[in-house]
C-alpha cells in the first residue's frame, strides 16, 4: 500500500505541473500570443493533463489513506470543483482573448483557495480526525514503530522497603504527593 506522504507527494508534483503549465499559457497570451502561434502549446497542454491527473490521484489516494471508509466530505467537493475550473483553464486563456491577465489572476486566486481548502476543510465533519493526527486516520498515520521504550533498571528499582509508601518517582513534581500509610 502506497504511504501517505507518497500520495501527497505526487498530489503537490501534479499541483506544480497544473501551475507551470497554465503560467506558461497565460504569460504567451498575456504578450500577444496566439493558439497557432504558441511553439510549446503541445508541450504545455501535455504537462497540464499529466499534471492534472497527478494531482487527482495524489488527492484521492490522501483521502482514501486518511479516511478510510468514509464518505467525501464537503471540503473535497469543493476542491474538485476547483480541479475541473483549474481543468477548463487553458482553453479559457486561448478563447477569451484580452482576459489573459484577469485570468491568471483567478488561477493564482483559485490555487490560493484550493489550499485553503485543504488546511482549514470548511465545512467538514472531520470524521473524528484531532489535530495531532493533522487528519490522518491511525493506519496513515502509524508511528508506533517510532516508539522506542527505553528499559533502565536503574529507574524501575522497586520501592525503598524501609519506608512505607515510598516510590522512586515520588521525587517527581508532577505526580501528587503520596498518602500516608494508615
């Protein structure tokens, strides 16, 4: 099973390809550019769809290792609205000629809105997920084969038997004080 941090690896690598590729565009429109006349039009549509799907499967494969199980929350929804919008861009940019400023304007806005989205998930039931977990359900977020349980036998003594009730962490001031003895 792919880890989590694979999944939004390839989600933030699709992001990036989305982006270069849709400035790219609106940079040779924004200079006077044509469609027929953009030399690297094939090769930026090409990023841009590659980017497109990356950033699909980095997204749902996160979904799917942190809630496992559970239906799409409203926050996602709204992040595949703006993946379609981020989608239907480039032919945006080539059409509505004039726009291409206020149109990059909107991606950077929407990109902007889409990771937002993702930090804050308005709207969400949260599924139970806390803050420590930033989300993850226990399988993506597994650590404890990071727990290491030092063993000193020097701090796991057994109590002074020549006085009652005393501990070795009683020295702690963290823990109350031990009762007395009756």
């Amino acid at each position: 099973m792919i880890r989590y941090e694979i999944y939004k690896l390839i989600h933030y690598t699709g992001l990036f390809l989305i982006l270069s590729s849709l400035g790219g565009i609106a940079m040779h429109m924004i200079n006077g550019g044509a469609r027929d006349t953009f030399l690297a039009r094939r090769w930026a549509g090409a990023l841009h769809g590659v980017g497109m799907f990356m950033a699909l499967l980095g997204g749902f494969g996160m979904y799917a290792r942190a809630y496992s199980g559970m239906p799409l929350a409203t926050w996602v929804w709204i992040k595949v609205f703006i993946w379609l919008v981020l989608g239907a861009a480039p032919f945006a940019l080539y059409r509505i000629r004039g726009a291409s400023r206020a149109l990059f304007l909107a991606i950077v806005a929407l990109a902007v809105a889409a990771a937002a989205t993702a930090l804050h998930k308005p709207f969400s039931d949260d599924f139970g997920a806390t803050e420590d977990t930033q989300g993850l359900s226990p399988a993506a977020n597994d650590v404890s084969n990071d727990i290491s349980i030092d063993d000193d036998s020097s701090e796991a003594a057994a109590p002074d038997s020549s006085t009652p009730g005393s501990s070795p962490q009683s020295d702690d001031p963290n823990l109350p004080p031990p009762e007395p003895a009756d």
